[in-house]
C-alpha cells in the first residue's frame, strides 16, 4: 500500500511563547481534494506552511510520502491568495521562472513548451505573450496555478487562492479547478476560511475551531458538479458543519460570504 500523501502526528508549533497549534494530527491520502477550512487565526495557514517546509514546527512529526518535510520540496507546489508574478514578465516566462527555480530539467524551448501546456490546461495558452502587470486578477491567479502544475508536483498546496478575485471569476475558477483535481488526480490541500467554497471543492474538509484549535469535524463530501447549493445533501453538510462551532460567534466569518 502506499504511503499517505501527507502524515501528521502530534504536530506543535509557537511563535515565541504563543502555541498556535498542538497535539494536532492529519492524515491525507494520495488524490484527496482536502480543504481546511476555520476561522481566522486558527493556523491553517500554518498547518499548510508546515507541509510546505516553509515554517518550522516545534513538536510532532510532519511527513509527505515516506519523506520527511526537508527532503520533499520537489514534489509540493504553492498557490498563494496573492499571485505572486514577476509583473514585466509575459505570461509563459512565469511559468517557465517557476520551473527553473525548481531546477527542471530541459532547455529554455522544452521549457517554455512545458509550460505554454500548463498555460493551456488552466485555458489561458492564448495569454501566454502577454505581460503579467495587464492581465486581470483572475488571468494572474491562472498563471499562477499553471506555474505550480508546470513543476509536475504531486500535490498542490493552496492557500486561499480565490479570496482575492471578483465573484463571478471566484465561482468560475471554483470549478475549474475542481474539474482539474478530476482530470489529474493530484492531491489537492486548499485553506479556506469560507465553508460554501469548502464543500464546493473539497471531497474532504477538515474542520478547525478557533484557538485553541482542535479538530471539530473531518467529513468526506460527495457532491456532483456544479454543485447545487440549494440541494438537500449540500445543505445537510452545511448544517453539520456550522452546528459543530454552537453557539460560537466565529462561525459568522465561515458562513458571511454566504455563497458570494
Ligand atoms: N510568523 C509569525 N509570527 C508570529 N505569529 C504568527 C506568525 N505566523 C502566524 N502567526 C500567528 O499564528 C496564528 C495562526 O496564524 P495562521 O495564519 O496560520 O491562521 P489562519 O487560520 O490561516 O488565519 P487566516 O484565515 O486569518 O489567514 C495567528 O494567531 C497568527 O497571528
């Protein structure tokens, strides 16, 4: 059997004498679309850092595959809220940036033939000359996911990728990457302090309380796409999941964007 795509146990971490999470434990397994979803400062972006290698822990062990977090890098992508493009750049040599940070091997126009694929399957290959600085938030955020598919990552990390761009493009790329997640069976980890967009991507979602934070529900969700807010089993897993946090005012920020 193969290893889970990410293992957890017991994980702790403080900044200085603040423990933002502890005693925390998660397993992923390989091609799960996993969102962790809680309210503000209850460490999700932390927990995502920690896979990512990008803040330390200070307790517990965090694995990715059979490898530990340092020697995993290479198979981790990051999708920021922000794009986090070289604005002078077109499209494709972001892409391609990404690919040669990473170290891919092939020269510049196997590259760039990479990644006007990875243009491609986020459906922007017709922006691929275009700089970054004209295109629109939602184009940006595209060339961004296509930078972390071009790498080839067995899992794409995302850390409130859509929370930043309009409504309409927000639902749309909602959707698009959940028909992405289908076609490559990557294993996706998406933070989200939103619930409907939750259950709108997620095949699984993790939720946090607030500080101190535990685990108050691990559900696995199957719904078709689209998925159909207004049907009966997509209200079922909504009402479960706000009835977990009671009487708890932090629910209000989970459930404020109420399907915007
Ligand atoms: N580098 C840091 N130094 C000090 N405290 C930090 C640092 N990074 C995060 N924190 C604190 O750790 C806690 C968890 O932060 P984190 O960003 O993981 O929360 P979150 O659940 O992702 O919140 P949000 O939805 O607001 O992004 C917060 O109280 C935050 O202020």
């Amino acid at each position: 059997m193969s290893a889970p795509a990410v293992q957890i146990d017991d994980l702790k971490v403080q900044y200085g004498s603040d423990v933002v999470l502890d005693h925390m434990n998660l397993t992923i397994e390989q091609g799960q679309f996993v969102c962790l979803l809680g309210p503000s400062g209850c460490g999700k972006s932390t927990m995502l850092r920690i896979i990512g290698e990008l803040t330390a822990h200070h307790g517990g062990v965090v694995r990715v595959g059979e490898r530990p977090t340092h020697q995993a890098w290479d198979r981790l992508a990051y999708v920021f809220q922000a794009p986090r493009l070289v604005p002078w750049r077109n499209a494709l040599d972001n892409v391609v940036l990404g690919m040669q940070l990473r170290g891919m091997p092939g020269n510049k126009n196997e590259l760039r033939e990479q990644a006007r694929q990875a243009l491609a399957t986020v459906d922007i290959e017709h922006l691929a000359n275009r700089p970054a600085h004209v295109l629109s938030g939602g184009e940006q955020q595209r060339v961004a996911i296509a930078r972390g598919l071009a790498v080839q990552p067995e899992i794409l990390l995302m850390d409130e990728p859509f929370s930043a761009l309009d409504v309409q493009t927000r639902h749309q790329l909602r959707e698009e990457i959940v028909r992405l997640w289908e076609r490559t069976g990557l294993t996706i980890i998406f933070v989200t302090h939103d619930v409907d967009e939750a259950i709108i991507v997620g095949n699984r979602i993790v939720v946090f309380s607030p500080k101190p934070t535990i685990t108050l529900a691990d559900i696995a969700v199957d719904l078709p796409h689209p998925t159909d807010p207004l049907s009966p089993e997509y209200q079922t897993i909504r009402n479960h999941i706000v009835a977990k946090f009671g009487n708890d005012p932090a629910v209000d920020e989970l459930t404020e964007t109420n399907l915007r």
